[in-house]
C-alpha cells in the first residue's frame, strides 16, 4: 500500500502544541501552592526576583513557539513524507513511540551538556540557583534547533498525531520534575523513571552529581549507559559558573553571546570546531584559569 503523504493543513488540524496553553493555569496553581507549602515548612524555595525570570522566560518560549511552530512543522513533514516506512496507528505505536522518542531525548539532553552549541540552547534551564516548578518554565528560545535530534522519530515514519501527542507529553511531565516537596518514592518507580530525586541530582552543581541523570521520562537510559547517580548529599543549585543576573533576554543568550566572542577570535576551522562542539567543562576550566593567571600578574 502506498504511504500517504501528509499536507501543513493535515498536521495543523493535530495541532497539540497549543496544550501548554490549556493547561497553564493548573500550572500556576501548584506553583502558588508549592509556594504556600515551602513557607509554611520555612524552606528557601523562591525569589521573587527569580520567580519572575523564570516566568518571563516561560512566556516568551510559548510566544516564540506558536510563531514558529509553522516551520517546525514543515521540517517534520519533509521528513515523515521522505521516510519509506509507515507505521500504523495503533496502540502499539503510541508505546513504541514512547520508547524511541524518550531515547533520544535522553541522547539530545546528554549531548546538550557535553557540547558547548547545544549546551547554549539549555543552560539558562539551569541557571537559577532555586529549584521549584516554575524553573521548569525557563525552557530557552533557541530550543527548537534542537529538533535535529527528533528527525530519526520522525523518518521512522510514526503517524504524526501519535509523535505529537507523546512529545507534548514528555514536555509536560517535566514540570512536577521541578521540586523540593517530593521526596524519594517506591522503589520501582525510582529503579525505572525519572524522579524529582533523579532531577535534583541533574540540576545540581556539586561535583558528584555534575552530568548525571539525563532521563526525560525513563530513568532506565543512565542506567544503561552509566549516566546514573543516586541523590544523596542535599544539592546545591545552579551552574558552576553563575549568570548573577535576573534579566530573562541575558540569561536566555548569555551563553550564545560568549560563543560569538569566541568565534571572533577562532584563527582556524579545528578552533571553531571547538568552540562550537567541544565541552562547556573545558571552557569553563580555561576561563577560571586565565582569572587566576590575570590576578597572579
């Protein structure tokens, strides 16, 4: 049987990135009572200052995102109709579609941390030095290049309601991810998906837990690949090198910015490379070491 293909009008009638939207204020409702509650037990949780941060950032990732979402879209169609293969519609591809997507996104967010261009779409995700549901809102408005690593999920060729609708849920089971108020919880749901415990780990800057814990909704992906760490220390939040600044348009390109400077010094193709693709740990090294050969003069 021929593989049907697929106009913007079809996807856009399963449009279901327009979900954030809905469920918005359900979001603000546990932000507000995640507030009460980290009051009420006298824990450090929010700054009003980094609240809005986080807030200004959020909505300006949902503006962009439904003004860009016309060319995300013809991307994903270029390549649906491109691939060969046709999965049906069933059940089974809903689930299957739930286990390739979340591999690569366990792969994408690895590759985010370990390479200073990605690193630049996901820092400012990191950035705040409090850990509450509303940093799940500090997605950065330079994510959507990141779609590159969705293209195999796609050219697999998944109907395009299913790949929709299991990624806007991946999306959205991020956000009780973000939290202090959760602790560990049975075992076997900590042994196979990703936890607010896993997620403390992943956001935290001390040296053990540094580059730990890339699972989106499985967990399994770092057991794998030997990428785990338990929480076990309370985690200190942040980046190793802070921002020290509230301003959402600094703190979302901050990091493009130093790449640029970078780019403009770059003397030969290998020096671009590395600037674009090696680890931001590398070049943060350099920088603390050129401070303390600077102070040592």
């Amino acid at each position: 049987m021929m593989k049907e293909e697929w106009r913007l009008e079809d996807i856009q009638q399963y449009d279901f990135t327009t979900i954030i939207w809905i469920v918005a204020p359900l979001m603000f409702f546990f932000v507000a009572l995640e507030y009460f509650l980290t009051r009420k037990k006298n824990i450090k949780a929010y700054s009003g200052k980094d609240f809005l941060a986080s807030l200004s950032i959020g909505l300006g990732n949902m503006v962009l995102n439904s003004f860009m979402k016309i060319g995300v879209f013809i991307v994903f169609l270029f390549f649906y109709n491109l691939s060969p293969l046709k999965i049906p519609m069933t059940w089974w591809s809903f689930v299957l579609c739930f286990f390739v997507l979340d591999f690569c996104r366990y792969w994408a967010h690895r590759i985010a941390h370990e390479q200073r261009f990605w690193w630049s779409t996901h820092v400012v995700h990191h950035s705040s030095e409090y850990y509450n549901f509303s940093v799940s809102f500090r997605l950065s408005w330079t994510q959507n290049l990141k779609i590159v690593f969705f293209l195999p999920v796609i050219f697999l060729g998944f109907h395009p309601l299913v790949f929709l609708i299991i990624h806007q849920l991946g999306v959205l089971y991020q956000f009780w991810l973000h939290t202090e108020l959760i602790g560990k919880l049975p075992k076997p749901i900590e042994y196979f998906f990703t936890t607010p415990s896993h997620h403390r780990v992943h956001h935290s800057v001390n040296e053990k837990y540094i580059d730990k814990n890339f699972g989106s909704t499985l967990i399994i992906w770092d057991r794998i690949f030997g990428t785990f760490k338990e929480e076990e220390e309370r985690p200190v939040y942040g980046i190793t090198k802070p921002v020290n600044s509230f301003n959402p348009v600094y703190l979302v390109f901050h990091e493009w910015i130093e790449v640029f400077k970078d780019l403009s010094r770059a003397r030969s193709p290998k020096q671009v490379w590395n600037i674009l693709f090696g680890s931001p740990v590398d070049k943060h090294k350099e920088q603390l070491q050129e401070e303390q050969e600077s102070k040592a003069v």
